[in-house]
C-alpha cells in the first residue's frame, strides 16, 4: 500500500478531526467529508489517489453499506477501513462481499488506527 493520501468520511466533526491527527502522526496526510456526497465527489475528482479510505457508517445522507456500494462501483481495489460502534462481526458480515475491507471499532485510539492500518498493508 501506497503512502498516499487518504479520504477520511465522517461526520461527526470532532471525531473526523482527531482521525486525521491520528493520521497524520502516522504520517499521512488526508483529505475530508463529512457526508457520501461529498466523499463520493472526492474519489471521483481528477487526479484523485488515495491509498485507502476511513469511512463513518453513520451518515446523515446514505447508509455507508450504500457508499460501500457506490465506492465499489468505481474503485474496486480501493482498500477500505470501516470504523464504526456496532457489533464488528454483524458489520464484517453485512460488507463481506466488498474486499479489500477492514474494522475498526470506534471508540479507536491510535494505536487501534495504526494496527489496522498495518493489517491493510500486510493484506
């Protein structure tokens, strides 16, 4: 994996905020949403590469097995890291047609984050 940039989609403002700190301590630098649509309208501007994204399940305008969906439709081999507060297991069920996938399970830490991250990387 790419030490690209990264499109982070969340919308809770201050959880959004500390995961690109947490990225960037990791050494990344991101690009952010905080809904599909404009998550969606950053992967697909010119020139876009993002080494993987880190996606809210929790939209106000989509339900992100929906963006899963539509991102898939237009970067197949995107890796994704889905962080979200639900059951992982239930979550990794309802996505496991949509590889490469990881989870996260919020609350997440940076240590959390970059396990994950390194678990991406290895796959």
């Amino acid at each position: 994996m790419s030490s690209g940039r990264v499109l982070v989609v969340e919308d809770e403002v201050l959880i959004r905020m500390l995961a690109v700190d947490m990225l960037l301590d990791l050494g990344r630098e991101a690009d952010e949403a905080g809904t599909a649509k404009e998550a969606l309208e950053l992967l697909r501007a010119p020139g876009a590469d993002y080494a993987f994204a880190l996606l809210d399940l929790g939209l106000p305008d989509k339900r992100g097995e929906d963006l899963v969906r539509d991102i898939r439709e237009t970067h197949k081999e995107l890796p994704l890291i889905v962080a979200s507060g639900e059951d992982q297991a239930e979550v990794a069920a309802r996505l496991s047609g949509f590889a490469p996938i990881r989870f996260l399970g919020k609350p997440f830490d940076l240590d959390g984050l970059k396990a994950v991250i390194d678990r991406l990387a290895a796959a």
